[in-house]
C-alpha cells in the first residue's frame, strides 16, 4: 500500500496549480488539461484534451478536446459529430451511450454553456439532457445508480434529467467511476476522496497518493497518475494502491481497461500523442506501435 510522502507536498502543489487554471467558468481548459500550446501538439487532434475513453470490447480509443470528440485508435485520429468544446466526457460502459459537457463550437446552435448533453450513436449526434445554459462540467463520470458531475457544485443525478446538490469542501480535478459499481474516486489537491454510494457522502483517503488523473479499468481496479507522471494501482477500488512505473511525458488524461484475458490496458494522452502500457503501468510506449 502506497503511502503518504514528504514529495506528496509537492505532488499537491503542483495539482492546486491545475486546478486554479482549470476553474469552471475557463472555455479553454479543464482538470487534467494542458493549456501551454496555442496549437495542436504533434500526435494529437487538438491542442486542448479534456477526457480519454476506452473501450475493452472494440478497443476504440476517444478523445474528448477543445475542438470535439475523435477516435484516436489509429493515426491519423478521426473526427466524431460537431467542433463542440468537450469539457467533461464520459462513457456509460462498453455499449454506451455518451455523456458531455462544455461549450458550443462556432455555428453550434447550443447554449451555452451546453448543460449535459447525451450521445445514443457513438457521438455523431447529441440529445441535450439538463441544465442548458446553466452548467459546465468540467468533472464527470458514470457510475451504476447514474452521473455524478461538479460545475463548481458536485452534481449526482439518477438520470441525466434531475439533480441533487452534494455538499464538498473540495473540488476535483477528476471524477473516476464505473457504470458496475457505485464506489466514485474524486482527485483534489488534499488527496483522494472516495464515494462507495455514487457521490452521495465522501471519505478523505487517508493514506492514498496525491494524484491528479484516476481511471477504473473494472468495478474494482483502478489506476492513478501523480502530477509527475508516477502511476499507481489499486485492485480494491481505489482504498489501497501500489506504485508502479512513470509516464515520462505530461499527462493530460488517462483510461483504462481490464481485457477478458485478465490483462490490464492503461492508455495515457500526453503532448506527443497517445501512449499505452500492457503491463500494469510499469512502461509506457506510443499507443500505435503496440
């Protein structure tokens, strides 16, 4: 089990820098996004990345970016529906559907902000839910009894329509769930908080890592990624984690996926492009040439 350390100081440091920059309200960054490119970086579709999903029955690989939704499966990646700005994404399990938020792109004729959208099709086309003109987030996640979200108020609704306030002295960079469980893992600057009841009450993770990114590959193996890159695994929902290797580039978002033959598939987008680790996160390659 992981511990708290002295560098955990710093690791929460630099994720208070993260959230600052990210505040709900910002149409050009979210938790866990890079803000330092005015352009696309080499390897990705869009200079800004909000959200990384995988899916271990396809192997499809999304990315949800300031200039919409792409399969970066293959290179090069390839556009999905409209140039909305995805803030926050999220997937209901392998067979969907798509859950969104954020702002309208140029010639969009959605509010804005544009509330919570929902894709039945894969994200060629989106239902507006809830909330139109009232909410961006910028955190999200699906879990078994519904969507636990925050606009700068964490949000958990049943069914995308109707919502209930939750109180939190704390905002996350990231949300992390699964549509098989109700246990919700929220990464802020003081650690990780954990939700066993789909984010209707939380406990601080008293002796967890201070991570920014959180990812469940299953309904009870999760990953987590410090601000530096060093990866950590947790087989028990996210109460006891192990470190593992390191991602050696910026990370701006993560996935994962426990494959039908036990093997856990960890994908991490990164300014050079998309990386993958078939080892439980000990190494890191570009996805691609895996």
């Amino acid at each position: 089990m992981t511990r708290v350390r002295p560098a955990a100081a710093i690791a929460a440091a630099a994720l208070l820098l993260t959230l600052t920059a990210c505040a709900p309200g910002s149409t050009t960054a979210t938790p866990g996004s890079s803000t330092a490119q005015s352009t696309p970086a080499s390897g990705l579709p869009s200079s800004h990345v909000h959200g990384l999903s995988a899916n271990g029955q396809t192997g499809q690989v999304l990315m949800a970016t300031h200039d919409g939704l792409f399969d970066v499966t293959k290179s090069p990646a390839t556009k999905i529906g409209a140039t909305n700005d995805l803030m926050g994404f999220t997937t209901g399990g392998a067979q969907g559907p798509f859950y969104a938020s954020g702002h309208p792109g140029p010639g969009s004729d959605l509010p804005e902000p544009m509330g919570l959208l929902k894709s039945s099709d894969g994200g060629k086309t989106w239902e507006q839910l809830s909330r139109q003109g009232e909410s961006d987030f910028h955190a999200m996640t699906t879990v078994k009894s519904g969507i636990v979200a925050f606009d700068g108020t964490l949000r958990t609704s049943p069914d995308g329509r109707t919502w209930k306030t939750v109180s939190a002295g704390w905002k996350p960079a990231v949300l992390a769930g699964h549509p098989g469980s109700d246990t919700v893992l929220a990464t802020t600057q003081e650690g990780i908080q954990r939700s066993t009841d789909a984010g209707t009450t939380w406990k601080p993770l008293a002796d967890g890592p201070v991570i920014q990114f959180a990812a469940f590959a299953n309904p009870t193996e999760a990953v987590g990624v410090e601000p530096n890159g060093t990866v950590h695994y947790s087989t028990d929902a996210g109460e006891t984690w192990t470190k593992k290797g390191r991602v050696e580039a910026q990370v701006l978002a993560i996935a994962a996926v426990k494959g039908d033959d036990g093997s856990l598939g960890i994908w991490a987008a990164t300014p050079g492009g998309v990386v993958s680790s078939t080892d439980g996160g000990m190494t890191f390659r570009p996805a691609n040439a895996q």
